[in-house]
C-alpha cells in the first residue's frame, strides 16, 4: 500500500483551515472583543482609558426607556414586516406556479427588488414618500383618500418603512416557495383530482402542507434578516422623527459611531447578538426536526 | 369555454398587477432621473416632460463617482476572489468529510448581525492605522462573500458524485489533485452562482463601508448616501446615481438570471 502524504491524510483540516482561520479572527475574536468590552465604561471621547464596571452599562442600557423601545420596535417591525411579506409571498407564489406565457419575465422582474441596492431602495421611496411631491400622496388624494405624513410622522414612520421591506423581500418567499412547488410531486395532487377534491381543497389540504416546511424556511430565514434590517432605515429616517423609528441595529450603530459609548454601545450588540442567535438555533432545530 | 377565457383575464390581470407593483419604483426612479428639479417639485407629478441628461452629467462630472465605481469594483473583486480561494477548499472539505459543525461555524458570519463585529474592527483596524484602506475593507467583504461561497458550493459539490474523484485516486492521483484538476472544472455552474451573487451582495453592502471607508475608498452606496445629505433637495441627482448603482447589479441578474435564483433559493430547497 502506498503511503499516503500529510496533506492527503490531514486534508479534512488542511482545506477548511484558512477559513477557519479568517473566520476565527474577523468574526469570533470580535465578538468575544465586544462581550468584553461591554463589562466597561469605555467612551471613545474621553481618549482610551476605560475600567472594568461589571454589569453597571448593562444596567444603564436595560433601564434606559429608549432601549426598551428600540428593542419593542426591533420586533414589531420584524414581526409585521416578515407576517405581510410571508402571507403575500406564498400567495404570490400560488398564482404563479402554472405554465404561462412569460412566467421568465415574471420571476426576473421578481428578482430585481433582491439585488436593487437598498440604501439607494430607501432614498428612491423616500421621494414616493415625500408628503408634498410625492406619489404616494397623489396616488392616495386621486382615490380620494387622506394624504399621509409617510415617514415625516412618528406614527406612520414604522408601517412605511414596513411597506418598503415588504416590496424588497416578499419576492424572495415567493422564489423560494416557487422553487419548493417545482420539486413536489404530481402524483398526490392528482390522487386528490381522482377522488373529487376541489381546487380549493387540493391547494388546502395537498399544496400547501406538502410545500410547508419550506415555507417556514423561507420565512425564518427572512426574519433572521429582519430582526437585522440596517439599510433602508438608516438611509430614510436615521431612526427618527426623534427615535421613532429607531431599532436595536440603528441604536447600537448610534452609540458606537455617534456617541462613541463603546461600553454601552457593546451591551446593545451583545443583546442584539443574542436576538438573532436565539432565532437562528430556532432555524437549526427546526430544519433538523423537519429534515428538509 | 366561458369560464377558461375570464380565468385566463383574471390570470393575466394579476400577474401584471404584481408586475407593475414590482416595477413602479424602478419606473419612478428612472423617469425622476431624467427630470429637471422644477418638474420634480411640480405637483400633481408629472408623468409627461421633456427629459433631460443634466442629472447624469451632474453625477458624473461633479461627483467622483468614477472613482466609487472602481474602488466598489475592486473591493467586490478582490473580497469575492479571495473569498473564492478560502471557500472552495473548505466548502469540498465539508461536503466530502460531512464536516456540519464546521458548516454551521462558517454560515454563523451570514447569520450573525454584521454591526457586532463592525465596532470592533473600527477600534481594531483604527489602532493598525487600516480605516479608509483597501486591506480593512476587502477583509470586512470577505465576511459577506465567505460565506455565501461556502454555503452555494457546500450544496453543489455535495451533487457531483464521488466515483469522479475516487476514479482518479484509485489510479493514483491524490485527493487534492483530484479536487483541483477533476472537481473544480465540473463545478463552473456553482462558481458562478457563488460569484455572482456574493459580488452583488458586496457591491450592495452599505453599513461596512460607511464605518471603514473614508474619502479615499469609499464606495457606490455611500456615495449615493452622502449625495442625499450634501443636496437634500437634488432630486434628480439622487435618482440618477440611484440608477448608476442598481445598473451593474441588474445587468449581471439579467445575465445570470438562472444562476441567481438558484443561489438565492439554495438552502431553503433541497437539492
């Protein structure tokens, strides 16, 4: 038998090494960084001393009613936002999923709203928005409907920006869905065809169980983002009027790179962190009890 | 056959529906770019006007938009290439050695929020004397292309059979051999998929760029970003480099349509 090198026996860590690497030091040691600095009362401002307080900022940061609220908001947004875009997804997903003529355009058209730049989304339906030229104003005041503050208003502020994540992302529910309808198998359907069921009842009780775990794959990996959303927040509102529209991930962005709190700005990435880790294992265990 | 024809309108008037409910911002962007301010702030809008090039002259000329073009086209490169290099190994290594652990290490940097590493490496990289630098910059890409890399080729190395390489072995080619000379030239559909769509992510990726990047590297969404704040009432400036920026990222979709989706709907849907 011939004697194998080192690299053939050892590639199993050997090839993943170098990402393990990079990974370790730009993703795990950073965070491990951030845990550590939120045990302190460090501000940038005041130059590069800082003590250790232990959990005196995660006091001050949980106490804070601003914090509650960017927290509370982080989930309503996350909540509405991935509920209307799951329900309009699938639905969508079901008209589409026949054979038609220019089914291509149609999920190239869906596409666009994935890969449009959402800084530049935002900016784009800040002027949709705008409450003196905008279209959405005209478009409401032509149906004779009150016109809007949109995102002026501290009370519209969350369902509009709402409106903009639901155009960007419901499409990506609906690829995924239409992916999953394109592997299902014929035969239950037509079982369900033979024996009389209607189209109603096939779609209820055949479909859309049989396409169901990838719908809530689809839509837990769409809240992951959510709880994240960044982009389009910042670029329309910054978190206002005043903190209206302020979420955790636009809070703890303040705090670091505005106020330069790293203390307290590391206690808020640290809760935020833990957020999206608890959603995420959700994901782990639900894809790994589902075997999809 | 009545009832077929009103289903088939039905049908049609849907799907154009949600079209036109898909399209109205891209329409609304284009036709505003090629608006003069005065007919932008005329209200009710205009849907009719003489258009007008002024905005992208405005862009082009007044700005460095150039400049932001090419430093987001070398970082996007630079971040996918090498992302390419550590991710293909890793992502055979997985798919071959069933390595899920090290699967799920590696996808945390896509699941994790981006702003829990961001801080640190602005302390970090501020100390190394690296803000506004191509270095700190490709690196925190990296942390975006990585692991769609890993993710999109995990999945299709896991399609190609092992009699590929096991063939080779047997006749005495070692297994790294084997990976670069049989596996990779049969993997170009995944490779695509995985360029492709990491490159648009980094290309899209705003708040990396806005906390590392200063005037020196900055990138296309930041500069679209700054635009608004500079001239908040330039309308048809904003709309015309909101066009610029989407152009690159909506042509490589259209030209990669099939790679795209796959990769966007890769992981939800087996197979």
């Amino acid at each position: 038998m011939i004697q194998s090198s080192f690299t053939e026996r050892n590639l199993r860590i050997l090839f993943p090494l170098p990402a393990i690497i990079f990974v370790a030091l730009l993703m795990i040691f950073p965070i491990l960084y951030t845990l550590f600095l939120s045990f302190t009362n460090w501000n940038l401002t005041s130059g590069t001393d800082f003590s250790f307080v232990g959990f005196d900022s995660y006091v001050r940061v949980l106490t804070e009613p601003r914090f509650l609220h960017a927290l509370g908001r982080t989930f309503l947004f996350t909540f509405f936002a991935v509920l209307i875009e799951g329900f309009l997804g699938v639905a969508i997903a079901l008209i589409l999923n026949r054979a038609f003529v220019g089914k291509g355009t149609a999920k190239l058209l869906l596409l666009l709203p994935l890969v449009a730049t959402p800084v530049a989304v935002g900016i784009v339906f800040n002027l949709f928005f705008d409450p003196t030229i905008g279209l959405a104003n005209f478009m409401l005041k032509s149906v004779g409907l009150p016109q809007g503050l949109w995102v002026s208003s501290a009370s519209s502020v969350i369902p509009a920006l709402i409106i903009v994540d639901v155009w960007q992302w419901t499409p990506m529910i609906t690829l995924i869905v239409l992916a999953g309808l394109a592997g299902l198998s014929e035969e239950p359907v037509e079982a369900a065809r033979v024996d009389g069921a209607s189209e109603w009842q096939i779609l209820r009780y055949v479909t859309i169980p049989m396409v169901m775990p990838v719908i809530l794959t689809a839509t837990i990996l769409r809240l992951i983002d959510a709880l994240k959303t960044f982009d389009i927040i910042f670029a329309m509102t910054g978190g206002g009027p005043g903190y209206a529209s302020e979420t955790l991930n636009i809070m703890g962005f303040k705090y670091s790179f505005e106020y330069f709190r790293i203390g307290q700005s590391s206690v808020i990435l640290v809760i935020l962190f833990f957020v999206v880790f608890g959603c995420s294992l959700g994901i782990m265990k639900l894809r790994a009890s589902s075997e999809i | 056959m009545k009832n077929k024809l009103i289903s088939t309108i039905l049908f049609y008037t849907l799907v154009i529906g949600i079209a036109l409910l898909v399209l109205f911002p891209f329409l609304w962007m284009l036709s505003s770019s090629f608006k003069t301010q005065v007919d932008i702030i005329s209200w009710p809008p205009k849907f009719i006007f003489s258009p007008t090039l002024q905005n992208y002259q405005k862009v082009f000329e007044e700005q460095d938009f150039l400049q932001y073009f090419l430093n987001s086209t070398i970082i996007g490169t630079v971040a996918v290439g090498l992302s390419l290099i550590l991710g293909l190994p890793a992502a055979y290594s997985i798919s071959r050695f069933a390595q899920k652990k090290l699967a799920v290490f590696i996808l945390l940097a896509r699941l994790m929020p981006g702003i829990s590493f961001l801080m640190p490496w602005y302390i970090i990289f501020s100390r190394m004397n690296l803000m506004d630098s191509y270095t700190a910059l490709i690196l925190s890409h990296m942390l975006i292309a990585l692991p769609i890399v890993v993710w999109i080729m995990t999945t299709y190395f896991g399609t190609i059979p092992r009699e590929m390489e096991e063939s080779a072995m047997v006749d005495g080619a070692t297994r790294q051999y084997a990976f670069l000379a049989i596996i990779l030239p049969l993997s170009g559909p995944g490779i695509i998929t995985a360029t492709t769509l990491s490159f648009i992510f980094s290309w899209n990726n705003f708040m990396f760029s806005q906390v590392l990047s200063m005037e020196k590297t900055k990138t296309l969404p930041i500069a679209v970003y700054n635009f608004v704040s500079y001239a908040e009432v330039d309308w048809g400036g904003v709309m015309a480099a909101a066009v610029a920026i989407m152009t690159p990222a909506i042509i490589l979709t259209m030209i990669f349509q099939k790679y795209v989706v796959k990769g966007l709907t890769m992981g939800a849907v087996k197979g």
